[in-house]
C-alpha cells in the first residue's frame, strides 16, 4: 500500500463513518475527485541523468514569505471533526513543518486563537451574501496577522455530495460549526452562499490592504479576467471535486492557466496531490506551488500537531527523493523540460 492511502485507511478506521465521509467525499458521482489524482500520473517525466544532485533543495518563497518546501495547506472546513484542537492543532504542524496554512472561512476555532499558534497563514474567504460578516471576518484575519487573502470564486452554491448525510450527522457543536461567523445560526450560514463576482478582487483588497490570490480557477479566460481586477495570485483547483462534478482535473487545467498568465503572476494548484512526484509534476507544469487538503485532514486525524507535521514533511522528503532521481538539485530549476510532450492519456 502507498504510504497515501496507509494514512488514509488509518484516519478511517479512527474517526466517525460520517466524519470520514464528509472529508473523503466529492461531488455527483465523484468523477473528479478520482481524475483529480488519475490525472497526475498521466503526466510522463523526463528525467536528466549524470546531475550532482548530493544535496536538494526545497526551500522557496511565495508573495514575501520563506517556505521549507512549495506544498502549503489548503482551506479545509471544521478540523474539530478530526480532532479535538482543531485548527489550533493543524496550525502548530505546519509551522513546524515550515509551511504556510490557508485557514478556511469556515474554521471551528477562532481566528486569533489560531493566529496565536501559527507561522505564516492566510485566510480562505467566502463572499456571503450578507457582505458584514465577510468584512468583519477580513478585518479579524488583518488584525491578526494574515498575509493573504484567498477568494474562493467555485461556490456559488455548494456541490452535492452524494456521501453526505447532512451537517446533523456531523459531531460538531454549534460554537465549533460558527466559530468566527458569530451570530448566525446553522441554517443561516446554510442560506448564506457564495455571492462573489471579479469586482471583489478589488473590495478585498482595498478592505484588507493585503494580497488577494483566487481559487478555483480552471480557464484561461477566467485567469485573464482575475489579473485584470487585481488579483496577486491565481489557486487552479476544483475544490478536490466537490464543486461541479465533471469538472477538468487540475493537472489537465494548469498548463492553460498557466500559459494566460504568463509570468504575471503565482499560479498555484490543488487537488489530488500525493507525493513528491505530483509535486514535481505540477512545478514542471509551471505551477509555483500545490497545496494539500486531504492528507493534511489525514495527518490531522491520526496525530493531531504531530500528525500534520509528518504528513508536511514526508512530502517534503517525497520531492527531495523526486528532484533527484529526475536530476535537479532546486526546486527553483525545475522547467517545462522535465515534462514529456504528448502525454498519453
Ligand atoms: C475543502 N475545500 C475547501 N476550499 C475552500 O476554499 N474553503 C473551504 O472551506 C473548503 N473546505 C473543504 C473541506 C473539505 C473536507 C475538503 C476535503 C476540501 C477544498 C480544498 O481547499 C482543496 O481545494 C482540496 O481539498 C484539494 O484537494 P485534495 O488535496 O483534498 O485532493
């Protein structure tokens, strides 16, 4: 078994039926959420031979800040389900691994609780329809130290799951469920979707003074539109396949992303990233970095701090191992020329 999916049995067999689901599951009949690690390994590597590659580095920097390695954590919903210090757990890993967190909208432990605890991190925003609680949410974030801003744009309304039995099925208290979202009830925040369009690029920006990265990003003319409302970053991603499912998988969308930007700039992706080979492959690709979602969920669920921290730097290792048996001793020096044309599909 790959150590992926030995981590993966594990979390199952320790957390709740219906926990499990909620973060394993995707949308419709989950097609995406299987191409989205299918497709990885359709990418075909090139390999350079006789290297010094003695010692690899991974140590980057993404919009001002250090990184031990490019793989970040990506936004996830409700880390208490995985464990009982939730974010507050997720965030000491991944500082600890020399990561940066992407803390969700929809975190069950306050802002500046996980602020306290954490390296660098950045908050994942939904635009609700009630624009107060997503300013007052901003504001938290800035006073707390966040460095980035991510608008998710693919959820106008939420995927169906078909896993999913319902947020009453789910052991989360209603003070974990609305942590940073106060005063709103469940069915509220339920009712409250998603009510983004480009010109909030520009609102979150001027309302924060911090850079705004999107996320969701599958198309080039969506990749132009962004970087003409201001967008500092671009996060190619499906959502790990809960949003519409059918969608393209992230490794087949990056290089048209990736190509309309042309070097203006980060291009990030996620979804179905696994070891170092996928993270190798989706730098050849031109991608700045990936982020993780699942695995950290994993890590969280059988280790808590210690857990997300294993899962941080076992990647870490992963791509050490894969830069150096394609020949590259630098993360930095990885080009287009590591990825075979035509690849089969
Ligand atoms: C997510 N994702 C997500 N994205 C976001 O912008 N805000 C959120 O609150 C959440 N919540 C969330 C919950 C769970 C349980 C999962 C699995 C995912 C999507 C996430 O940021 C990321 O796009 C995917 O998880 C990446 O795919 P992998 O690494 O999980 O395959």
């Amino acid at each position: 078994m790959l150590p992926y999916e030995a981590l993966e049995a594990e979390a199952r067999a320790r957390l709740p039926e219906a926990v499990f689901d909620y973060y394993a599951g995707g949308a419709g009949d989950e097609a995406t959420l299987v191409d989205n690690t299918a497709a990885w390994t359709r990418v075909r590597l090139r390999p350079r031979v006789l290297r010094d590659v003695s010692s690899v580095r991974t140590a980057t920097e993404l919009l001002g800040t250090p990184l031990a390695s490019p793989v970040l954590v990506a936004p996830t919903a409700f880390h208490s389900l995985g464990h009982p210090e939730g974010e507050l757990a997720t965030a000491r890993g991944t500082r600890e691994a020399g990561s940066l967190l992407v803390l969700s909208s929809r975190a069950s432990r306050k802002v500046e609780d996980v602020a306290a605890v954490a390296g660098p991190w950045w908050l994942q925003v939904y635009v609700f329809k009630d624009r107060g609680l997503t300013r007052a949410l901003v504001q938290r974030a800035v006073a707390s130290g966040a460095r980035a801003l991510v608008l998710t744009g693919d959820t106008p309304v939420v995927g169906r799951k078909r896993r999913d039995r319902g947020d009453a099925e789910l052991p989360l208290p209603e003070e974990d469920f609305l942590a940073n979202l106060e005063g709103l009830t469940r069915r509220e925040l339920a009712e409250q979707a998603s009510d983004a369009t480009f010109v909030d690029i520009h609102w979150l920006r001027d309302l924060s003074g911090l850079p705004v990265l999107v996320k969701g990003v599958l198309r080039s003319d969506d990749a132009r539109e962004c970087l003409r409302h201001g967008a500092s970053g671009l996060i190619v991603s499906n959502h790990g396949g809960r949003q519409l499912d059918g969608a393209v998988s992230t490794a087949d969308a990056l290089p048209e992303v990736v190509e309309a930007v042309d070097n203006a700039v980060p291009v990030l992706v996620d979804g179905g990233v696994r070891t170092g080979r996928d993270v190798l492959r989706a730098l050849a690709l031109g991608a700045r970095a990936v982020l993780v979602g699942r695995p950290v969920l994993w890590g969280l669920a059988t280790g808590g701090a210690d857990g997300v921290r294993g899962v941080l730097d076992a990647l870490r290792e992963d791509t050490v191992r894969a830069l150096a048996l394609a020949g590259v001793s630098d993360v930095s020096a990885v080009g287009p020329d590591l990825v075979a044309p035509n690849r089969p599909r």
